[in-house]
C-alpha cells in the first residue's frame, strides 16, 4: 500500500537549515577555543607586587604593555628568574612608567588584538536573532499546513504491488459472484447501461469476524484494477468536531478525480452508528461525520464512477438510513466456511509450509466446524510453530493435533500441581461429563476429555459435531443438558457433595434452558411465544437488560418451565450416571493415570462399539445406545400400545425425556465445538 501524496514529505531545505546552522555555530565555537589558546603566549603569572619587585631589583629586561591593562615581560639574564611572564595592572599606577625608566627596562605598547573568537562573540546576538526569526516563521508555516491537511482525508491508495485475485481467495464463491458484476461493471460498463441496469453504488459486506471481508475486498481491487481508495472507519473520527465530515468530503472528492474508483470503508460500523444513541444524545462530532457521508453517498451531488465497498460485523448497530437503497444497495453475507471450503482454504494455508505425507487435510476440515478462515490460518501457523520448537523437519499430524486442541481448549498448562484429591474430583467431574457422550442419542460425538488445566479451567470435555449442522433439535438440546449437568451429577454420586467447579455448567445451562422457553417456544407450559429482547449495549440506547414484557404471572410460569428443564436434565445425567457407575469409576482412574483420553481410547477402554461414518445425512446417525436404554424403549411402547401405567415414576419420565418430546429446530450459524468442564 502507498500513501497518498499529501502524507509524502520531502526533504527540502527548510528542514535542513537549521541543523545545519547549529553544526556551524559548534564547530566556530570550537576553532575560537583552539585557535585563543594557540594565540596565548606561555608566560608565568605573577601579582602586580611581584612585578614590581622585580623591577626594583633589575630582574626585568623588556615589557609589553597593552592597553594600560595587561604587562608581558621577560626576565633579564643572569638573574634566578628566567622566561616570561604577565601581569595585570589592577590600578592606575603614575610611577609605574618612571620606575621602569630609573631600571633601564625596555618599554614597549600595543592594543589588544582581536582574535576569532571575540568576532563569534559580536556576532552571536546577530545569529541569535535571525534564529529567532526563522524558528517563529517557520512554526507558523508548519501551522498553516497543518490545519490544511488535518481535514484531509487519509485514504490510501491501492498498488496492486501485491496484487490478490479471486482466485486466491478460498470459498465464499457467492460472496465472490455477487463481486465479480462490480468488477464487470467496471470494466465493461456499456454492457450493462444498454440494458438500462443500474450497477449497485454500494455494497457491505457482512459476516463474522474473521471470515475474509477485507480480503475479498483486495481481491476487488486486484480484479477491478481500477484506482481503489482504502480508509478504516476510525480515520474519520477526531475530537474536533467537523474534521471527519471534512474528510469525508475530501475522500469523495479523491474518487471523483480517480473515476472509475472503488473506495473501501473497513470495520464501517465505527463511524455509521446509529444517530442519537446512548445516554444524553450522541457523538456530535460522529453525527455530522455520518450526515456528510450519507450526502456523498446519495445526496443532490451525485457520485458517478464511484463504488462505495465497506465491511463491518455489527449490521444491527448502522444507521437505518445508510442501509437504505441507493447508498448500500446490496448486503453480501461472508459466511462462515463449510467442509470443502475449510479444506480449500487449509490448502491456501498449507502452501508454504513442509507438509508431512501423513496429513489430511480433509480430516482436519471436518474436525473443525464453525472455525473462521482466520482461526485455520492460525490453526497452520500454530502447527508449524510445534514442529519448529521440535527441530521437525515437516509439519505432522501431531502438531496439527495439538494446534486444534490449543485453539479449541487452550494452552496446557502442565507445570500446574494439584492436590491428589483436587485431581481426583476433577477426573470424577470430566468423566461425568464424557460418559453421556456415548449414552444419548441425539449429542455430538466426544472428541477429548482432559484434566491438564488449560487456560483458566482445570479439566475439560470436548464434544465436536461430524459435519456442519445449521439447527437443533429439542431432543438435542435436552441431552446436551444432560451433559452439562454430568459432572455435577458425577461429584454428587461419588462424593456426596459438589465443588465450585460446576460454576460454569451451571450457568451454561441455565442459559441455554431460559432460551428454549423464552425464544424457541420449547416449553409446553409457556407454549410458541417470544418473550423479552435480546441484551443490547449501552451505548447504542437500547435496553441494559432483557426487557419485560410480560406479566409477574408469566414470569412465574417462565421461572418454573426452565426450573422443570434443568430439574429433568439433572435427574437423567444422575439416573444415566448411577447406572453406570462402574464405568464411570474406570474413566475417573484411567483419567488419573493418563490425563488425557480420546474418543478411541476411551472406547477401547469402556468396550464401546466403534462410531460408523455417515458423510451424508443424520439418518445414519452411528450413536451407540446402551442395551439398557434399549430394553426402556421396547417397555415404552408397549406401555403405550396397552396404556398400561408405569410402576415407577422415575422410569417413566426418564422415558418420557429419552423418546417422546417433540423435535423443533432453530436457525443459527454452525454450531461450534461444545466445551464443558470444570
């Protein structure tokens, strides 16, 4: 990237002046020092006493007197004394000629010359001032050109020095079709004014962080290869108010100059905020930076040859009137990448490291649903910076194994010590939650389960989904309640009593239970209603808290639905739990002695069956249950074939929560990889 030419200096020799003028002050100063010293005779200093009882006793043969001031002389030969000397005439001595005269001393004078140093010393209150001079004109100057330039805008041009393509760029290929008419556009525009097609003025770009907003934008620019302003949306805010409405003017005006142009406003949302947000009103200076760029977008000027490109990951938070048609026309989802686009962009990734033939790339893409393109490239870098440290000559599997568990779990923290009963709870805790892994029906698959402290929790289990998965169900939901509540259920169980480690289970699904009655209608008591709104932040004006619109009665029903929820959960991961007790104590000791167990090893342990594949659909859904949850199942419906009542209430609403609620689901971004632990 180059900046613009405004924010190029040159060097010009007003910069260099007056540097140039200290060096030759120093260095003048200096030779007068040199040269004074050289210039001064070496003689003996004596008092004017002294001086004169040489005299008296004929101890002088010549003086030189100057200016009535200073005496040099020189002793006579034959005497004890022997050189030269000087003196000082402190006084106005009228004997001092005659005494001279009576000893034969000869006499001579002249007046003092000036030496080097004494013309620096006249000039140098002339220097001074014309220093003076020259600072003060030219801080006035720099002043001036300041306040000219502090509203500029401080857009950078693109280029193309490193130019990125499409196709450098791996996935998104909607995101990049819905580009590539820009870029069409802009090349042939003639195509698409004799159809009478109005090309979009301005385009946002959407999705999460991470997900390559910028970079599709560089790989605009590179395909375009047209003049492409880039600017960040914080550039334009400053204390002063009017400086970025001013900017704002200046970058339009830059794009006009340069049309055809693409002008990219990054992280937008910085200066497009909602107008007369937050407490006591908004951000003037904000507010008329957005008025500015609402009028350059759509306003009585128009803007031809210019194609507005801005990306942000709060959509929700813009102003409405920047959002409308005719400023940004189109909205283009960057999404987060499927199976096949997490592997092509792993390969992007993977280019320029040494690979090991034992990686694949595919198995990786499919162990790392709901990761970002910029969570795999930290993901490859992570991996070959464990391959450095080991003096490896490749990248292996391994290190890729551990740079998944460092970005899904944390970094280990091994050198941790922990009491032997601390880390005996915290096994019984873990495998509490890794054992419903392989008795439930509708949970994702178990991927580890540790109890090295990472981060700040001193155990986990991580369970991670097969293949990318858009919605859950009901069942799903509840028996990833069943999980949460294991370890509370396994310290219950075996110890009697509960830690402070369930903190987080039990706040995770308290949550997530208050969500299926108040916003997916998964509550039979409450029924398909939505109640509350979403938390919004403060600054934006909207509500601090969820706000209630509901009656106390509702609350109430609110309050005892998700109480219901977690009260059920608890009591199958307990019933699930005490069942198994016996695997349960055999995951505990084998967590003790090896810390760290995967899905296969903890299958080999347990004597579970293997999971099968299913790449294609959930219908071949390869869960294991258990002979007992089975048998259960078989007395269900012949329960309810007979409307027989069962004998025991436990077993039936056990049954009840396994097999008979009703599946709904919901819409959301791919679902990450579940952690829980304590």
């Amino acid at each position: 990237m180059s900046e613009s030419s405004h924010d190029k200096k040159k060097p010009s020799f007003s910069n260099i002046i007056g540097p140039l003028l200290c060096f030759i002050l120093v260095l003048a100063f200096i030779c007068c020092l040199v040269f004074g010293f050289m210039q001064k005779p070496k003689a003996i200093s004596l008092s004017y006493s002294d001086f004169l009882n040489a005299v008296k006793k004929n101890q002088v043969e010549a003086v030189v007197i100057i200016d009535n001031q200073y005496v040099y002389g020189t002793y006579a030969k034959g005497t004890e004394r022997y050189g030269n000397f000087s003196t000082f005439i402190p006084y106005s001595d009228a004997e001092l000629m005659p005494l001279l005269k009576v000893h034969n001393v000869v006499i001579s004078g002249r007046s003092q010359e000036k030496t080097l140093l004494t013309y620096v010393l006249e000039l140098l209150p002339l220097v001074f001032m014309f220093l003076m001079v020259w600072l003060l004109y030219r801080q006035g100057t720099m002043q001036s050109t300041r306040s000219i330039q502090f509203g500029k805008s401080r857009a950078r041009h693109y280029d193309g020095s490193k130019k990125i393509l499409f196709s450098d760029v791996a996935g998104q290929e909607e995101a990049k079709r819905e580009l590539s008419e820009i870029v069409d556009f802009l090349k042939s525009p003639l195509k698409f004014i004799s159809m009478g097609a109005k090309i979009p003025t301005g385009v946002l770009l959407v999705g999460n962080p991470g997900t390559g907003k910028t970079l599709l934008a560089r790989a605009v620019a590179g395909e375009a290869d047209v003049n492409f302003l880039h600017i960040s949306g914080s550039d334009f805010v400053e204390m002063f108010v009017g400086v970025g409405a001013s900017r704002v003017r200046d970058l339009f005006e830059q794009g006009r100059r340069s049309s055809p142009c693409i002008i990219f406003i990054d992280e937008i949302d910085a200066v497009g905020r909602a107008r007369g947000a937050g407490f006591g009103g908004g951000h003037d200076e904000r507010e008329q930076t957005l008025n500015q760029l609402l009028v350059e977008m759509d306003g009585f000027e128009g803007k031809d040859g210019i194609i507005v490109l801005a990306a942000t990951n709060r959509p929700d938070v813009l102003d409405p009137a920047l959002l409308r048609p005719g400023r940004f026309d189109r909205q283009i989802a960057v999404s987060l990448p499927d199976i096949k686009e997490r592997e092509a962009i792993l390969a992007v990734h993977t280019k320029k490291i040494q690979l090991s033939d034992d990686v694949d790339l595919r198995k990786f893409a499919r162990a790392t649903p709901g990761m970002s393109g910029a969570d795999l490239a930290n993901m490859v870098n992570e991996a070959a910076l464990f391959a450095a440290r080991k003096s490896k000559s490749h990248v292996d599997n391994e290190d890729f194994e551990e740079a998944r568990d460092k970005i899904l779990m944390g970094t280990a923290r091994k050198s941790m010590i922990l009491p032997q009963k601390e880390r005996a709870m915290t096994a019984c805790h873990e495998a509490g939650h890794a054992l419903p892994y392989y008795f439930l029906e509708y949970v994702t698959p178990l991927h580890k389960v540790t109890i090295i402290p990472r981060g700040r929790a001193l155990g986990l289990t991580i369970g991670l989904p097969d293949e990318d998965t858009h919605s859950q169900s009901k069942r799903a939901l509840l028996d990833e309640l069943v999980v949460m509540f294991g370890g509370y259920a396994a310290e219950t169980i075996v110890y009697g009593d509960t830690t402070t480690g369930t903190q987080n289970d039990i706040r995770q699904a308290t949550n997530l239970a208050h969500r299926m009655v108040c916003e997916w209608g998964m509550s039979d008591e409450v029924g398909a209603v939505s109640y509350g709104q979403e938390d919004e932040p403060i600054f934006m004006g909207k509500e601090i808290a969820r706000h209630k619109d509901y009656s106390e009665e509702t609350a109430k029903k609110i309050d005892e639905a998700v109480r219901r929820i977690l009260d059920e959960a608890k009591h199958r991961a307990e019933e699930l739990l005490s069942i198994h007790r016996n695997e349960l104590d055999t995951l505990s000791a084998a967590l003790l002695e090896y810390e760290t167990l995967s899905d296969a090893e903890i299958r080999a342990l347990l004597r579970i069956e293997p999971v099968r594949e299913r790449p294609d659909s959930i219908a071949e859904t390869g869960f294991i249950l258990d002979k007992a949850t089975k048998e259960r199942k078989q007395r269900r419906k012949a329960a309810a074939r007979t409307k027989a009542k069962p004998k025991d209430n436990d077993k039936d609403l056990q049954e009840n929560l396994l097999f008979t609620q009703e599946e709904t689901s919901e819409q959301k971004e791919p679902e990450k990889p579940k952690k829980t632990g304590k």
